[in-house]
C-alpha cells in the first residue's frame, strides 16, 4: 500500500526483483530485529516470470524452493558430448514465484513499509537518503538505501555484448525428457558471425523441461530470429515440437561489458544485482553473486554494521572478463573451442567455481593456462592499450580543464 506520508527507516530497498527478494529473505534468515524497512516499487513481484539456473553445495537454505537439481550435466560439441560431475557441487534451477513468496513472508515478518510507487532521485546527504518520485515528492528517507534498479555502466565499455535468450517450456503428454540428466551447453546450434551461441535443457520432469537458445554477442534477434533458433535447436535434440506444448516462454538480455558499474554511487546508497556489478562480464552470470550480496547485507545489518557488501568478483577476474572479451569480440580465439577447452583442462568443479568469481589466485592461474595462450595474449596487450588511451583521455580532459579555469 501507499505510506500516507513519508517514511522515516533504517534501510530502504529500491526495487523490489530478484535482488530486493533475496536480501529480505536474507534479513529474516538471520533473524535481523529492530530494523525498520521500506521496499519502493510500484509492482509487488508474483509468479513465475523468470528462471535462474546456477551451481552451489546441496544442503543450503535454497533447496526447498528448487524446481530441479542436477549432480551430472552434459558439454554437447560437434565433436561429441561431455559429461560432467560436478560433485561436490550441483547444478540447480530455480524459479521466481516461490522467491517472490518467501520475500513477501519476510517483508510480513519484519513489518515492512510497501510504498507502490516509483523511485526517481536518491538525494544523500551523508546521513540520510531521501528517496523521491519521477516527480520529485518524497516518498521515504533512510539510513541507508540499497538500489536495484538497473541502470547502464558509468561509462560505455571497450567491449559490450549481450547475454540473450528465449526459451520454450515445453509439456509433453508421455515421458520425453531424462530428469537426471541437464544440458549445461550445446554448441551444435548454427554458430553467428560474431559471437557464440548455445542451447540447454533443464527438465523438471520427464514431461516438462525448459528448451533454450542462447546467444553471447554484440546484437539481439528478431523475435521470429529466436524462434528459428529455437525450433533448429529442437531439431538438433530428436524434440518433435508438434508433440509437444509450449506452455510459457521466457526472453532475457543481460549485459556483458567490462563498462564499470558503481557499486556506491554516494555515502549510503548502495547498488545491488546488475547495477552493483554482479552480472559476470564473461558470461552474463548474476545469481549467485546476488545471493552473496544478500547475505552479506544481512549479516552486516544482523552484526551494527553498514550495510556494505563486497564486490562481487575480484578485481583480477573482472580484468581476465575483460580480456577474455575482448579476444571473443575481436576473433582472437573462436567461442566455441574457448569454453569446450575451458571444461576439457579443468575439473568442472573448478571451471564453475571460476565462472562465479570463487576460485584462487593459483586456480585462476592453472584455467589461463587452459586458454589459447597467444591469441589471449594479443588481448591482454589489445586491453592494457585500450586503458592506456582511455587514461590518457581522461587526463588530457583534466588538464584542459584545468588550463580552462586558472583563465577564469
């Protein structure tokens, strides 16, 4: 409902997606009392209307709301298929409806302020947040603010693509697909120009599972583009479609760039999900980075401390995302053979732990070694350029500047 006059709160969450979700249940997981919360967000999130699919250790809070889990999955080349055990790790997917409701459970335990309007400007002033409308009325002032709201790096990168997708849920009437067994990454479908493209299945069941076409480039598809792609995609697998029911779609664009996000724009404001930088440059990865942030939020606020997660990846892999990027975008080494390489000189247990910004320095050491080493190389040199001219940029305009005000 609408607060009938501002709100005065510890911590104000800006958005109310996948990341606002997850921070609330985080609050109530570790038993945060005493704190008084608002969520500015003029739709209140129901239902399912997306799908993350990521790895961790079974066992963990998430585990009740899964849809599916797999232990093994497959790495489908033209040259054969590869099937990986992720012990200790297990693939998962999980859909956004029963998100949606343990959010909507903890913003009833903590006695959250719902105010079903739009968030305009944040105006911090070093000791409290106002939060407005597009309009510029004052909708709530916090402590702190934690914004989800997507927004586009602070300053274009030297190589953006994009993750995006669509994927069919399909429903059969007799048992089709193997519930044991997901595909991760099928690089069989018809490769672009520029750029790299894959399907996966994720069933549920052996009637229901997620049939989808995914592509890492620089330009999106029409719609009767991904439908193409999704129909050969089938093909490829043995799905006869007219069998088959598409029950719902789900379509998606994730940013892949080594444009810089700002995870803290001002003193209290802090950025969460894409915005915070926890979309994985090199593979358009978000979620569990995003849960990371949550419980890291959760266990400052639980402890008296600012609500301040770290970054989500460390620096050398947002470096190694850039380059790699680069080597992609330029056609220094080829997509396909890039990751096929990737999982065939490293334990996937590894690989999967890299993609989500958790390995060790020495890990990360041993997957460059599995990379094309001299085309990278070209890269890393391409990208230490690229910094050099933007620096030198951005010095030159300092010093105009500069020159510009002393004749003032």
């Amino acid at each position: 409902m609408h607060a009938s006059s501002p709100a005065d709160v510890d911590l104000a969450l800006v958005g109310g997606g996948g990341a606002a979700s997850l921070v609330l249940a985080a609050l109530d997981r570790h038993g945060v009392s005493g704190l008084r919360v608002a969520v500015v967000d003029p739709v209140r999130k129901r239902g399912q209307d997306r799908t993350w699919a990521f790895w961790g250790t079974p066992g963990d809070d998430l585990d009740p709301l899964l849809s599916a889990s797999w232990s093994h999955v497959d790495v489908v080349t033209a040259a054969g298929r590869r099937v990986l055990s992720l012990d200790p790790l297990r693939y998962a997917m999980l859909r956004s409806a029963p998100v949606y409701d343990r959010a909507a459970e903890a913003e009833r335990r903590l006695d959250a302020v719902r105010i079903g309007a739009p968030a305009g400007e944040l105006r911090d002033d070093g000791h409290r947040v106002t939060v407005c409308d597009p309009e510029g009325r004052v909708l709530v002032r916090a402590a702190w603010v934690l914004d989800s709201r997507p927004r586009p790096p602070s300053r274009p990168g030297r190589t953006s693509w994009l993750q995006h997708f669509r994927g069919w849920w399909l429903a059969a009437d007799r048992p089709t697909f193997d519930p044991d067994r997901a595909v991760l990454m099928d690089f069989r479908t018809p490769q672009p120009r520029r750029g790299v493209s894959f399907g996966y299945v994720l069933p549920v069941d052996d009637r229901f599972a997620l049939v989808e076409y995914t592509e890492f480039g620089p330009a999106l598809l029409d719609d009767a583009g991904y439908d193409a792609a999704l129909r050969g995609y089938a093909a490829l697998t043995g799905l006869d479609l007219t069998a088959l029911r598409v029950r719902e779609v789900e379509n998606g664009v994730i940013p892949m760039t080594d444009g810089p996000f700002v995870a803290r724009p001002s003193p209290r404001v802090v950025r969460l999900g894409t915005a915070g930088g926890a979309t994985r440059p090199s593979t358009g990865f978000t979620f569990s980075a995003m849960l990371r942030q949550a419980d890291q939020v959760a266990r400052a606020l639980a402890a008296g401390r600012p609500p301040v997660p770290a970054p989500a990846y460390p620096g050398r892999h947002r470096w190694m995302d850039a380059v790699a990027l680069r080597a992609l975008d330029r056609g220094h080494v080829d997509g396909v053979g890039f990751f096929d390489r990737l999982f065939d000189r490293n334990p996937p247990e590894r690989v999967l732990r890299f993609l989500d910004g958790a390995t060790t320095p020495a890990e990360d050491l041993a997957v460059m070694r599995s990379s094309p080493l001299l085309p990278m190389t070209g890269a890393v040199f391409g990208d230490a350029a690229g910094r050099l001219r933007a620096r030198l940029r951005r010095d030159h305009g300092v010093f105009h500047e500069q020159v510009r005000a002393t004749r003032r």
